[in-house]
C-alpha cells in the first residue's frame, strides 16, 4: 500500500463499483445481450469498459455489435434488463461505503461525487441506495466534454466545492478514475473491484483491499 501523505479538505467518491455493487450485474447483463445477439463479446471485453463514460463504452462497444446503433441498442437493452432484475431497491451498497460516508460527514468534510454514468441515471442509482444526501455536489459523465481517464470531470467536481484538485482525496475502483483524479492534480485511494490496478497507476495512489480498510486512516487524510 502507498502512503497518503498529504492533507485533504474534501473528498471526491466515484459511485460504480466502489459505492455500490453495480459492475457485476451490468457485466452479466451484458454478457447475457452479447451471447443473445450472437457476438463475441467476454468479461475481459467487458472490463474495457470500467470507469469510461457512455460515449466511450459505445465508441468500444460499436464494432463488435455491429455499428453504432446496434450498441445503441444494446446498452439500452442493458439497462432495461438491470432495471427488471433489480427492481426498485436499485443496486447494492458496497462494504463500508456507508459507514465511510458517515465518518467523512461527522468530520464536516465536504463531498463530490464524480460518476462516469450520465448525470440523471446516477442521481436515482444514489436516490435508491439512500446516498444521495451524503453528498454537497453530483456529477456524471455527461456534464464534461472529456470522461475519465481525463481530469474534467474531477475538476468539475473540485469547483463545485469552490476548491482546487489539491484540496480533495478521490476514491475510485477503476484505474481510468485514479489517472483521471492523478492529472486533477488529486490525491488517490483506489479500492479495485473488478478489474486489477493498472501498474502504472497503482503506485501513486493508496491501494486499498476493502473500504472498510479507509475507515482508520481517514483521521490522517482529514485533520
């Protein structure tokens, strides 16, 4: 694990992955509309697509399902499959995301959230899981020209908070997040889900097994 060294005034969360247990079922019903539409289209194809927004997701999705409209489609069909499975309860929270949240809020850190998922579609995944409220500012993929791993959406969410990318520790699960959040000028807790860190990235940020496992160390990062 890397030390964190720095101070922070403000955390800045991703959603999917770390925050609730999303990547599995997406993946599964992506599986599950690839093999009905007869491409080939695995698990590692799938985790190429962790941590990237819809216009990137679609823009790796179109030639193996056939052109753009086809994976249009397909990401809708996803979508509607998830909904169905899930119901209304929306997806699981992850271990520790709650309590983590809590211990963060209790301190009076401010928080951001930073989502690859469009804007509207986060608001109800945190709406369903009762996070919404834990957070002074949302944002999703759509909101800024460039996804991760470019900084703009980490930027967006440091502004929104009227403090600069030093100020604010990111915790994300995808390593297209933590390089996003690296050149925001953020320091990184990266908590893999997943996909394994990239080794490249992994080394300048703190790896974490669990979120659990930030609950002790949150009176060092914000004092």
């Amino acid at each position: 694990m890397s030390a964190t060294l720095r101070r922070y005034r403000a955390a800045v969360f991703d959603m999917d992955g770390l925050l609730l247990d999303s990547e599995r079922p997406l993946r599964d019903a992506w599986l599950g509309v690839a093999a009905e539409r007869g491409v080939d289209f695995g698990a590692a194809d799938y985790l190429l697509t962790v941590g990237r927004n819809k216009p990137d997701t679609l823009a790796l999705l179109a030639p193996r399902f056939g052109g753009p409209s086809a994976a249009e489609a397909a990401y809708a069909e996803v979508d509607a499959r998830v909904d169905a499975q899930l119901g209304a309860q929306g997806f699981a929270l992850k271990p520790g995301a709650r309590e983590l949240l809590d211990a963060l809020r209790t301190r009076g850190v401010p928080l951001a959230l930073a989502s690859s998922t469009r804007h509207a579609e986060v608001l109800r995944r945190l709406r369903r899981a009762g996070l919404l409220d834990c957070f002074d500012a949302v944002h999703g993929g759509d909101q800024v020209a460039r996804g991760k791993p470019h900084p703009d959406l980490f930027e967006l969410a440091a502004r929104s908070l009227a403090l600069t990318g030093a100020d604010c520790l990111v915790f994300e699960d995808s390593s297209y997040g933590a390089q996003g959040a690296l050149s925001a000028g953020m320091g990184v807790v990266l908590v893999p889900d997943l996909k394994a860190p990239d080794p490249q990235i992994a080394p300048r940020c703190t790896v974490l097994a669990a979120l659990p496992l930030a609950l002790p160390l949150v009176p060092d990062w914000f004092s």
